[in-house]
C-alpha cells in the first residue's frame, strides 16, 4: 500500500509545524498499518491513500493515533466490502 500525508501551509506557515504533523501522522500510520496491509494482501489488492490532516491546532500524538486508528479500520471495512461484491 502507498500512502502520503499532507497538510495545510495556510493553516500552518511555519514548514517546522507541517513537517510535525507530518511526522506524526507517518508514525500513527507505520504502527497501525499491518492490519490493513494483511487485508490486502489477502485479498489480493492494492491500495494508495493520502491523508490530509484538516485541523486548526496541532492536536497531540494520542488524538492523531486514534484519528488514524479509524480510519485505517474504515478503509479496511471498504477493501473487505468491494472484495465481497466482486466474488
């Protein structure tokens, strides 16, 4: 699975503030990604996600982990949906 991150250089000037949230997103991401990627591979398939963190303030690691946490699991459910439609 491929994947990006990205944020808002409206919302956040400083390249150091981006570059955090970034950062943080990369790490929620590469700790909860196995799951996913086994699904995946399981079903044979392939994926690229990017995502776009949207708020004002930097949130904290915790928040990020749980905002990626759902997500990981709402793409999950959509690879096992399209999957089961296709069979």
């Amino acid at each position: 699975m491929q994947s990006g991150f990205g944020t808002s250089a409206k919302k956040f000037k400083r390249a150091v503030e981006r570059n955090r949230i970034k950062r943080l997103m990369r790490e929620a991401y590469r700790l909860q990604k196995k799951s996913l990627n086994d699904t995946l591979q399981n079903r044979d398939r392939s994926m690229a996600a990017f995502f776009i963190y949207t708020g004002n303030t930097i949130d904290t690691y915790d928040v990020i982990y749980k905002a990626m946490q759902a997500c990981l699991k709402k793409l999950e459910k959509i690879v096992n949906e399209i999957t089961d439609a296709d069979s």
